[in-house]
C-alpha cells in the first residue's frame, strides 16, 4: 500500500529526514510497521523545490529499492528546499513494476519537452507535484471513462499505468484555469471534487462496495494538500499523521524536535517518523488536511453524498 512523506517548512537537507529519524521513509521501505506487509520495495521517488532556480520541482524516480539507492544516499546531503515528498511504493497487483509508475508524479505533460510549446495552463501544471497511498476501487472498470473525460493534454499526459497518476489527472482536470496561480483552497477543492467524482463512478458502475484508500498528497511547491480517506464505511483508512514543530533540525543536523512548541514547520507522512507525542497527532479517518504558504496547518471533515451502495 505504499508509504509516503511531505515536508513544508524552513529549508531543511533532504537527507535530516529521509535518513536519519528512527523510522524514517528509508526505514519505512523495509519495515513499515502500520502495514501488514512490511515491505515496500518496487522503487521509491523524492520530489523537492528550490524556488530561487524554478517553480517546478526536480524529480527522482527510480526502480530500485529505497534501502540500497546509493545515488540518493549520496546526493541528498546536497539538497536544501523548503518542500518535499518522498514516497516509497509496494505495487498493486498487476500494475508494472517500472519507474514510470514509482511516484511522486509532476504535472503536466511536456516534463521532459521544449516548454516553448506549452500553453499557460500546461506551464502552470508544471508545478504540481503528487502521490498516492491506496488504491481505488473498481479502477479496471472506470478507467476508460475516467480517461475519455480528460483533455488532450492530461490525457496524454499519462505515462504510466496506475490508479494513481490516473487519478491525479482527475485532480487536474478539476483544478482548471485556477491552476494559474492557486490558493490552498483551490488545490484543497480540486482533490476533493477530484476524489468524489472518483467515488462517484465506482458507484455508477454498481462498484461501490469495492475498498477505495484515498491517501492524496498534492502541492504546486507553496501549499500542500493531504487526505485520509476509505470506503466503504467498513474499510480501515491507510495511517496518516501531521507532525508540527518549529523545526526538526537543530544547527544543520537533525534532532528530531529542538522546538515542539512551534510550527513553523509541517511533516505529513504514512507512520510517525519518530516518537514525540508532542508534535504527532493522528490524522482522522475520511479527513483533509491542508498546509498554507505560511505553514497553517488545518484539519477538516470529507464528507461526500454518495448513492447507497
């Protein structure tokens, strides 16, 4: 069901959090501890911003295990940003094992293209970043007409198979021209009417008892918007949990929490990167939680009304 982990704070290493807490992402890929499978090793990704060189994040992806990538283990010490993801992936089954389906995915479509050719929409897309824990119920039987109701550019903008990048395609398409220059409720209403049209096909297609986790994380580099989210009522929700601190490093090193009476500084992840029940709270079931540019971290009800299934 995979693990993930966003940070959203004053600029921090990236590897005072991937690494070095007690059960951070990297420990996380071979013991998770909230999951019944404990391991997650078909590929991992880092996402991060530098906004003084581009809005756009920089992006790794890769197939190989978190626990034996040296490149990261090498690179990250090198890396200062004040927002990240990281995400470590245990593959549904029958979704490929490849890198193009390890997350977090970027926006858009021309990632990889002359951005001479992108529209302004497209150019804003850019900027999003977002990763999944879950999976959503009756993808084999929505998928097509989810994908007929994209436009051209999120359409092909697809790369790989999953439930996931398909779903923030979705997410996209919801966010429209608003993309241009976002609010924190602008990306907070587009997961959530992403998500209840999501909900809402699997139950047009007579699938609505079928297990949806929703555990969404977005951002365009500034804001950042999570959700914890099972149906039906029956079904455990994935863990979440919101961190807050006023940081989690100390002189450059991490310490795990110098300051717990502030909150300058925001971590979202799968399981407790480590015990402080200071600054750990539970996110509750079927729940939002959203990270404003000035780091306000808030906490709301989703509630969608949905036919009976």
């Amino acid at each position: 069901m995979c693990r993930f982990v966003a940070y959203h704070g004053p600029p921090i290493r990236l590897d005072e959090l991937l690494y070095r807490p007690d059960h951070s992402i990297i420990h996380q890929s071979t013991d998770s501890r909230e999951r019944e499978e404990p391991l997650n090793g078909d590929g991992w990704g880092v996402g991060w911003y530098d906004p003084d060189i581009s809005p756009e994040p920089a992006v790794y992806r890769e197939i190989r295990p978190a626990w034996g990538d040296e490149n990261m283990m090498q690179v990250s010490p090198l890396v200062e940003t004040p927002l990240y993801f990281a995400h470590v992936r245990a593959a549904s089954p029958g979704l490929a094992v490849q890198r193009l389906n390890c997350h977090p995915f970027p926006g858009g479509r021309y990632t990889l293209e002359d951005r001479r050719d992108r529209d302004p929409v497209e150019e804003a897309r850019q900027e999003l970043m977002f990763m999944h824990n879950g999976g959503l119920g009756a993808y084999g039987d929505v998928m097509r007409r989810l994908r007929e109701g994209l436009d051209e550019e999120l359409y092909f903008g697809i790369r790989g198979s999953t439930d996931s990048e398909h779903a923030f395609a979705v997410i996209q398409a919801k966010l429209g021209e608003a993309v241009l220059d976002p609010t924190t409720a602008d990306l907070a209403a587009a997961v959530r009417d992403g998500l209840e049209y999501l909900e809402t096909l699997k139950h047009e297609v007579g699938k609505g008892e079928e297990t949806t986790w929703a555990n969404f994380c977005l951002t365009d580099g500034e804001s950042v918007v999570a959700t914890r989210y099972a149906s039906p009522d029956e079904a455990t929700a994935q863990s979440l949990y919101v961190g807050e601190a006023g940081s989690f490093v100390a002189e450059g090193a991490f310490t795990g929490t110098p300051d717990p009476g502030g909150d300058a500084a925001t971590i979202i992840a799968s399981e407790a990167l480590f015990e402080d029940d200071r600054v750990w709270r539970a996110v509750p079931r079927n729940s939002m939680v959203t990270v404003a540019p000035d780091g306000e971290t808030a906490v709301e009800p989703l509630d969608f009304d949905l036919p009976a299934v």
